[in-house]
C-alpha cells in the first residue's frame, strides 16, 4: 500500500514553480519521502535528470511503486 502522507497536489505545485524546474535541469530531492515532489518536477523535466535520496525503508517502498 502506497504511503497515504503523498504532498498535496497545490504544495507540489507551489514546490516545483518555487524551484523554477525547467526542462534538462538535475535534481536532487534528498529526503524525498514518498517521491511525488520530484514526480511532478518530471513534468517539467522530461530530459533532465532526478535523483531521490531516501534513509527510511518505508519511504523508498513507497518511491519504488510510484
């Protein structure tokens, strides 16, 4: 089961427009929890690169399903 704690979709929004994600930009998201930050950055981001960076175990379950 995907961890129900996934950032709101207005936060993320907010997130990646503060971050000024443009396309062939590299990302790292340390902490990325469940991963859905660096998810919508791929939006914008189809020919970059992102990396995840993840301690908890749960956390990267959940990455790995998204």
């Amino acid at each position: 089961m995907i961890n129900e704690n996934i950032t709101k979709e207005e936060i993320r929004h907010i997130s990646v427009s503060k971050m000024a994600v443009k396309n062939g930009d590299i990302i790292w998201d340390i902490g990325s929890g469940t991963g859905s930050v660096s998810i919508e950055a791929c939006r914008y981001n189809y020919d970059g690169g992102i990396y995840c960076i993840e301690k908890n175990s749960m956390a990267c379950n959940n990455i790995e399903k998204i």
